[in-house]
C-alpha cells in the first residue's frame, strides 16, 4: 500500500510539473496591467479579459462588447467585486464584422468611469524580431473560478491580420486578454504587446482545438487605437 501511494504521489506531482507549471506567472507586476471584465447583457453574464492601456481606458476584443448592458472591469488577481469599476461607453473597430473570427479586426475599447492604476513603462507595442514564443494573460474560469493566468504559447501560422498559436489552456473569459512577445537585450528584456486572444479555433465538426486564435496589433490597429487615447 505505501508503494502504491508513493507512486500515486509521483503521478500527481509529474502532471503538475507538465501541466501545471507552464500556465503559472513568473512575475505578476509585469502583468499588473491586465484586467478581467464581467460584462452583463440581455442574454446573461459572461467574463472577458482585457489591457489597462491608460488610466481609463480597457483593450478587449468587439466581440466582447455587443449588447452590453453593463461591464464591471477589475484589475485584481481573483476579480474581487469590491475591485469593480464601471464602464460608461465603448468603442468598436470600424472593421469588426461580426464572430467571423479571423477574417474580421476583433477589437474594441472600454472607457472607465475612474482611474485604475496604470503606468506606461510595463510594456511596448509592436513586434520586434521573429515571433516564436509567445505568453498571454487571461481571466478565463479555471476551477470554477476566474483568476489572472499565465500561458506560454509557441507560434503555429500567421495568417496576416490573425495568427494562430498552440494553447492547450484556452478557456472561456480569456478573449479580449492581451499576447505578448519577450524580447531580449543582453542581461535584460521588455514585454512587447502584439495582439490580443480572440478565441480557440473549431474543426470541421465545430469541436475546439488546442489552437488560439490571435488578433495581430499592427500599426493600423495601433493607430486607431491611440486616436481614442
């Protein structure tokens, strides 16, 4: 019975180390700036994540933000109520087309009714060098609750304005949630934000993959992104 037990304990402990540990933060004040929205329509609650980009103002993705009759954003770890701040408005990409995800610019911005903590120098836009890995943030439900996490990404095709990845730990309230290049420089490194999660990919039968769609922030994105700021 205690051989029995010892090698159920080292089964645990071996799927935690592969399953676990890739989907932990390293450092959380680096992502301090991602928030989870619980957003309230007609059809009921649902929960997105999304970017503190100024003090005020929340990158998410448009498919997020149609009929919302209410959206409470939180920048805290566990989405903690007491932590809510109201949205008053939104804005939507002018060429987000509807659900067609891929073939639409899936992007949209929430406006705060007060300020949440925000600083400038957490992360930069753009991508630099060739994407490989790649780490996003999301308030998906894990454990039957909504909790910021932490996943590593490996780049599968880019498709242009969209670029699939393998993420075996997509779940929903993760859309919206901002994907980030690292790149290095000598001793150091910087965060790059690049695009933001959009959805898990469906085969032919409409079954989901292990492949998260990715909608890429290019300077035309960019643009009208900081012609709301």
């Amino acid at each position: 019975m205690k051989n029995h037990s010892l090698t159920l304990l080292g089964i645990v402990l071996f799927c935690l180390f592969c399953f676990g540990f890739k989907a932990q933060a390293r450092d959380w004040s680096e992502f301090d700036q991602t928030v989870g929205l619980s957003i309230e329509t007609a059809y009921g609650k649902s929960v997105c994540s999304g970017t503190l980009i100024s003090s005020r103002v929340v990158l998410t993705a448009a498919h997020c933000l149609i009929g919302w009759k209410q959206i409470q954003v939180s920048n805290d770890f566990l989405m903690n109520p007491l932590s809510f701040v109201s949205a008053i408005r939104t804005e939507i990409h002018p060429d987000y087309k509807g659900n067609d995800l891929g073939k639409t610019i899936d992007l949209g911005l929430v406006f705060l009714s007060q300020n949440l903590d925000w600083s400038d120098e957490k992360f930069f836009w753009g991508e630099e060098a060739e994407l490989t890995k790649l780490e996003r943030i999301g308030f998906g439900g894990r454990n039957g609750e909504n909790r910021r996490t932490w996943v590593e990404m490996t780049l599968n095709t880019d498709l242009g304005i969209y670029f699939e990845a393998i993420d075996e730990y997509g779940m929903s309230g993760d859309s919206g949630g901002p994907v980030f290049q690292r790149v290095s420089y000598h001793q150091s490194s910087e965060l790059r934000l690049i695009g933001i999660h959009t959805g898990r990919k469906l085969d032919r039968d409409r079954y989901l993959l292990p492949i998260s769609l990715i909608q890429r922030i290019s300077s035309r994105e960019l643009a009208w992104i900081e012609s709301w700021l």
